[in-house]
C-alpha cells in the first residue's frame, strides 16, 4: 500500500478483505457479505481472504457494491 497525500494507492494484484473495503470505497463487513452471498469470490487455497483485483474491478463495474 503506498500513501500519497490525497489518497491510498494499492499496489498489489492481490488484496485482502480490509484492502478490497478500501479499495470499493466499502466497508469490511460488506466484503464479507458479498462472499457469503457468491458475489465476490476470494482466491482458492490462499488459507485467509485474498481478492484479485480484477475481481473486484468486475464488481465495480457490475455495480453490485454499495456504500
């Protein structure tokens, strides 16, 4: 995670549950929400929530994830 003045930029192709919150502007418990209901899958196998960022670009897009 870089900090520049105005904001925070993620510089990773993977984030977890905290970054991904920042990341759609959305809360932590929301993301946890959207992978219980199937609309945001975490990376397999990783052993803790991790998120590619495509994956959450295409949530952005599809506009599944509110404020």
């Amino acid at each position: 995670m870089i900090q520049t003045a105005t904001s925070t930029v993620i510089a990773s192709s993977y984030l977890t549950a905290p970054e991904a919150a920042t990341y759609l502007r959305t809360t932590v418990q929301r993301i946890y929400a959207l992978v219980k209901r199937g609309r945001l899958k975490p990376m397999p196998g990783s052993g803790k929530l991790l998120f590619r960022r495509e994956a959450l670009d295409e949530c952005l897009s599809k506009r599944t994830v509110r404020r």
